[in-house]
C-alpha cells in the first residue's frame, strides 16, 4: 500500500478501518501520526498499542484525554522518559507505568510503597527494579505483592 493510500484510509468515515490501520505493524509514522489525533478515543488506543508508535507520537498521545489511550502509552516500550514521567502525575496511571521496564528506579521505587497491592506487584515484576526494592516487597503484607517479586528475573532468594 502506498502512503498516500494510507493517508486515505485514514481519512475514513469508517472507524473500523481507521482502527484497522492504527494496529497494523506495517502503517507508517507519517499515518499513525495523523491517527493519533482522530476523534474516536478507540482508535488512538491503537495508536498507542501499535508496536512502532514512536516516542514522539507517544509523548502526543501521554496528553490525551482518555484514560484508556493514556494507559497504553505507560506500558509501551516507546514511551520517553519525559512521557513517563509526565504521566506519573496521573494516580491512575501508576499502575501502568510500574509494569514498564523502562520506569526510571526513583519513580518505581515511589511507586513500590503505595497503598494499592496491584501497583506494588506492578513494581514487583519489573526487571529494571532495584535489588532493595525488591527485598523491601519480598516482605510485603499482600502475598500477591511478594508472589510477584519471584516472578521477577532479577531477584533470587
């Protein structure tokens, strides 16, 4: 397909193909960009699920309104640390950003002692989780929390 086919496609009335397009591997930058900005909430998800969304798209995406779409763009590989971070103002979005390898130590290390059991084993199974932190979880009140740091492939007992 050529770009301005793409282009085309994404300019659809039909949502279900704007969708299709913003998951599909082989759309462009160029393409997943415009989509990035479409009026349907499910489409830019796609966006930001779509493996090679750049950082740049992503760090667009990390000021969206939508939770949901704000929630792929903290698991994804490609998201920035500047986008990272700036989502980690959002409580809602701990969760997510926990579970991301690319989570600077200072913010999972924040992120290891919050009330929430789910966030803690967010941070439990990050591999980029400090060594200490991890002592700290394996020690967790929540089994879920310290069942999750032996799952991590940095920690042995």
């Amino acid at each position: 397909m050529t770009n301005t086919e793409e282009l085309a496609l994404a300019a659809s009335n039909d949502e279900n193909v704007r969708s299709m397009l913003a998951q599909n591997p082989n759309t462009s930058l160029e393409t997943l960009d415009k989509l990035s900005g479409d009026e349907s909430q499910f489409v830019r998800m796609r966006v930001a699920a779509n493996i090679n969304t750049s950082s740049e798209i992503l760090d667009k995406l990390s000021k969206d309104e939508s939770m949901y779409v704000r929630e792929f763009v903290a698991e994804h590989l490609n998201t920035s640390l500047e986008g990272l971070l700036r989502l980690s103002n959002d409580e809602s979005m701990a969760y997510w950003i926990g579970g991301n390898p690319n989570t600077p130590a200072g913010l999972l290390n924040k992120f290891s002692t919050d009330e929430d059991p789910n966030i803690r084993a967010s941070v439990a199974v990050n591999p980029n989780t400090p060594t200490e932190t991890l002592d700290k979880l394996s020690k967790d009140e929540n089994e879920d929390v310290r069942s999750a740091v032996g799952k991590n492939p940095k920690y042995s007992v």
